[in-house]
C-alpha cells in the first residue's frame, strides 16, 4: 500500500527575521494544507531547506509537524544528507517520533558511484524501519539514480518502498516502470510532469506548486484516478505559467515570494494585478475572505473559479520569503509577469 496517493506538498519552512524558524506560522500551514486537499505533508524535504538547517532544527521541525498533523494525513520527514551516518540517525530519530515515512536525497556533492548509492541505501533501510522513498534530482545534487538501481534497490530491500523521480527524463522514468513491473511507487518530483507519470503509473506528485495551490493539484490526480484524464490534462496544461513563474528561480526562492506577495495583497489591489500574478487567487475570493458583506457582488466571479490561495497566506507577516541559505535571501526577487 503507498504511503499516500495524490499530491503530497514539498512544504517551505517559514522563517523569522533572525533566521529562526517560524513554527507559529509552519503550524497555521500545516493545519491548512491538512484540511484543504493536500494529501500528504512532506516536512524538512530540499524545498524546505534542509540542507541548510542544522541537525537540530531539522528534527525539531520534523517532530514539530508530526505532532501538529496528528494523524490527519502522513507526514513524510526528508531525512537525506551527503552522509550515511547523519542519514541513518536523523531517519531512525523521525521513525521514533512518527513519521509516516522518509525521502532520501541522493547524497549531494559526493558524486557517488550507482554501487555506492545501493550501500548507502541499504544502510539506512537497514537502521530506520520505516518506507522509504528515493529521491533522485541530479540537477541539484549531481548524481542520477539508474533505472536499474532503483529496481535493484526496490527488489532487494523490502522497506525501499517507492522514488521521487526529479530527472524530467519520461524514458527514464518508464524504464524504472518497466523493470519493476509498475511495482514501485513513482511520484512526479516536477510539477509540470504530474499526468505524464501518472500516465506510466504513478501515484502523485511531491509538489512546490501545492504550497500555492493544494487543493488544484490534488485535483490534477483526484481526476486522473477518477478517469477523467481529459480533465486532469487540461489542468495540468493550464497550471504551466504558474509552474513556470515558481520556478524562474532556485527553488524555493519563487515560492517563498509567491507566498509573500499573496500575504501583501490589499483591499484595494487592482484585479489586474491579481490576473498578472496568476496565482490562483480571483478578486472575488479575495473579498470572499476579507469582507464577507461586499460577497454578493464576488459570487459570479468565484463561481468561475473554484480554488482560492491559501488563508494561512493572506495574513500578515506570513515570514515564508526569509529563506535561511543566504544564497535564497532575495526579499525583493521580481517574478516575471
């Protein structure tokens, strides 16, 4: 059984000023997502910053949100580092506080070799008894996971459960299909790639854009699973200038100011520049949530759109911008609209 099925949210981790984080504000986001169609929470992952949180905030976090979530849909830690000895003790410390399941990064920098990436796996599947998902990135980590060591991996070691695929490649991917005879759970590790894994079987997304708009992308799945592939396509098509714009940048730098330029929004903010943003969000779903007595004049246009951004990020202060690698800290990034 997959650990989840559907869109599973890359999630950000809010910062404060000084660099701390933000578990005021990660609360509020994590209750959010919980209840508005995200399917999955995935804490502490590369869009969350982990490799830039020290060890002891990364499993605070990790333990933060498995206690918060309570149940309520799993919570999977990433728990991958350039070491295995780090990796075998932050996974097995998330197995003890509950997470529902880890993803594993390709150790970065190392360059390991396939044969080095099965002792690593192996290793670590051997400690933290719990599913594990590989994930392979190589644009940001600087190894690919072969199709044939994802299936020597998922064949050998029971708890090697699933893979977080990132590389863009649909041969690639296919290939990994193949030789596990669609046995392994595939997850589309880009947003705009979410029908076409699911076409070769997959089981959803690991998402950035679900941070901005949960309940859409679990819709792009909901509707492919129902049968409506003509739908779910549709979806996916009309989500690319967004995806687009979440990554004009190093993620999560776009993201973050997504996030931010929602919680700036004003009363009085043109609705041209709510259609420039395009993030999701229609003038009358603003009015909807900020002046409910103006909610007779905003019906029509809701009505055309049924997925409003999330509340959490409306509020002031929303804190998501402040990425904690100083190489991410671009406050006044201009997304291109």
């Amino acid at each position: 059984m997959a650990i989840f099925t559907g869109s599973g949210v890359a999630l950000v981790t809010p910062f404060h000023e000084d660099e701390s984080i933000n578990y005021d504000k990660l609360d509020e986001m994590l209750d959010y997502h919980c209840t508005h169609g995200t399917d999955s929470i995935i804490i502490c992952g590369t869009t969350g910053e982990s490799s830039t949180l020290s060890e002891e905030e990364h499993m605070e976090c990790i333990k933060f949100a498995i206690e918060r979530v309570k149940g309520r849909i799993p919570v999977i830690a990433g728990t991958g580092s350039n070491s295995t000895y780090t990796t075998i003790q932050m996974s097995k410390e998330a197995v003890e506080d509950g997470a529902d399941g880890l993803l594993l990064v390709t150790p970065y920098y190392n360059k390991c070799t396939q044969d080095g990436l099965i002792a690593h796996y192996t290793a670590v599947a051997k400690e933290a008894k719990a599913p594990i998902i590989l994930y392979s990135v190589a644009s940001r980590t600087g190894v690919n996971i072969a199709p044939e060591t994802v299936a020597a991996l998922h064949k050998n070691i029971e708890n090697i459960v699933a893979v977080k695929e990132a590389s863009g490649n649909i041969s690639q991917i296919s290939k990994i299909m193949q030789l596990t005879d669609g046995k392994i759970d595939l997850y589309s590790g880009n947003d705009d790639q979410i029908v076409p894994l699911l076409s070769v079987g997959g089981k959803g997304v690991i998402s950035v854009l679900a941070n901005v708009a949960p309940q859409y992308t679990h819709d792009i799945c909901a509707k492919f699973f129902e049968g409506d592939v003509k739908g779910s396509c549709k979806m996916q098509l009309d989500a690319i200038p967004l995806i687009e714009k979440l990554f004009c940048e190093v993620n999560p730098i776009p993201v973050k100011k997504a996030l931010n330029l929602i919680c700036e929004l004003k009363e009085d903010t043109d609705p041209a520049v709510l259609k420039q943003l395009n993030l999701w969000m229609t003038y009358g779903q603003y009015t909807q949530i900020h002046h409910p007595e103006k909610i007779e004049k905003s019906i029509e246009e809701d009505a055309a759109y049924p997925y409003p951004m999330p509340v959490y990020a409306y509020k002031a202060q929303c804190g998501a911008c402040l990425s904690h690698n100083t190489a991410g800290r671009l406050h006044e990034l201009k997304m291109p609209v």
